[in-house]
C-alpha cells in the first residue's frame, strides 16, 4: 500500500457486477464455481489512513492567587492526547484562593489566543470540539477581594481667627489758610465791633433823652427826633452789614 492507505486484501466480482467473494490479505488461492462460464474481477482492497486530530490540555494557575488542591504546590498540570478520550478533559482540580483574592472559575482559550469557554467553579470536565487539532490552556481565575478602608478620623475644628481690628481712618489734611479771606474776615468783624459800639452809644443816649424835664415843653419834640435818629442809624448799621456779606 502507498502512503495514506492500507491494503486489506480482495474483493471478488463476476460479470454482472455482484460481488463474489471478500478475501483478507492471507488469500493465496481462488477457486470459482466448477462449470460455471463467467468473467471475474478480483480487485485489491484499502482503507485511507485518517490522520488522527490531537488534542492537549494544560491545566494553570497563578501561584500569587491560588493553588491546586493537593497537588504539593505544582501550578501546571499537563493533559494530553485527549484524542484517546473523545477529545473530553475528565478531571479538574480543586483550586484554594490565596489571601485577598476569590476563585471564579475558568478561562479556556486556544493557541491562537482565542477565549473558547468562560466556566465557573462548578465545572469538572470539558468536553473539547471533536476531531479539532489544537492545544488548550485552561487557566483558574480570581477576583481581588476589596480591601476596607478605616475611617477617617474627624479634623477638630479650627479656633475662628479674630477679627483685624480696623484701621484709623487718616485724619484729613488742614486746608491751607488764604491769607486774603482771612483779612477779609477780620475787617469784617472790626466793621461789626465799630457798629455794635455806635450803636451802644446811641442807646445810652436816647435813654437820658427819654426822662423828660418837668415843665419843659420841647422835651416830647425832642424824643421823637432822637427816636427817628436812633433809627436811621439803624438802617445804617444793617446796610453797612448786608455790603459787607
């Protein structure tokens, strides 16, 4: 037989097509029915050699997350030819999660890469695509556990600032004397001091004037006219005043 196949022996048929005899590959000899006139064909038989798929599994685990049950600290565990089994890994193993992590679960993926399954923590076997040449890697996989965090204590309270005293307001600036309005003043006032003075004078004089002398007849005259003299210098006095506002 040529590469591919394998010789199984004979296959024996008669004129009309029907099959004869079947031989192994031990037939030495053929004997055909005494008498019988026909045409026989006696064909060698094979079967194709079919290239078995092989298939390998390999069991991971990362030792800072977990490890395999019972397996003394061993983090691979080799798997192959499961071709012989119907292409079906049968066991898995028990992983313990190491402090601050939760195992999961599964992740199958092919050699290429590929996520082929997603299996949670209660699967046992895997049955692998039949007749598909390929090599896996079932990896156990963990979750962090969160780690709590301690309150915060509370910040006391700061004491209040006290407030800025406020500043002095500055005192305003002395306006400059104007030597003019100051003379203009004062001569005013000299001005009102003369009158006043006048006017004091005037007074005194009209009250000696105001006791008439007993039997003298030009005394009521008299009054009058230092009356109307004590007012026209009124008069004088108040528009000597309203000039000099």
């Amino acid at each position: 037989a040529k590469e591919g196949y394998t010789w199984t022996g004979w296959e024996v048929t008669n004129k009309a097509g029907e099959v004869v005899y079947t031989l192994d590959t031990n037939t030495s000899s053929i004997a055909f029915p005494y008498g019988v006139e026909d045409d026989y064909t006696v064909t060698a038989t094979f079967t194709e050699n079919k290239t078995t798929a092989v298939v390998n599994a390999n069991v991971v685990v990362d030792p800072e997350k977990g490890e395999f049950e019972g397996y003394d600290g061993a983090t691979k565990l080799e798997n192959n030819n499961l071709q012989e089994a119907d292409y079906t890994l049968g066991f898995l193993p028990t992983v313990t999660a190491k402090e601050g992590y939760t195992w999961t679960g599964w992740e199958v993926t092919n050699k290429a890469g590929e996520v082929v399954y997603t299996l949670d923590t209660n699967t046992s076997s895997i049955a692998f695509p039949y007749g598909v040449e390929d090599d896996y890697t079932v990896t156990a996989t963990f979750t962090k556990d969160e780690t709590p965090v301690d309150p915060v204590d509370p910040v006391e309270p700061t004491e209040p600032t006290q407030p800025t005293e406020p500043a002095q307001p500055a005192q305003p600036a002395t306006p400059s004397t104007d030597n003019t309005v100051n003379n203009t003043t004062n001569k005013t006032t000299d001005n009102k001091k003369v009158e006043k003075t006048a006017a004091k004078k005037a007074e005194a004089k009209n009250e000696n004037k105001k006791a008439p002398k007993t039997g003298d007849e030009s005394m009521p005259i008299a009054y009058m006219l230092t009356l109307v003299g004590a007012a026209v210098a009124a008069i004088i006095v108040l528009i000597k005043r309203k000039r000099t506002i």
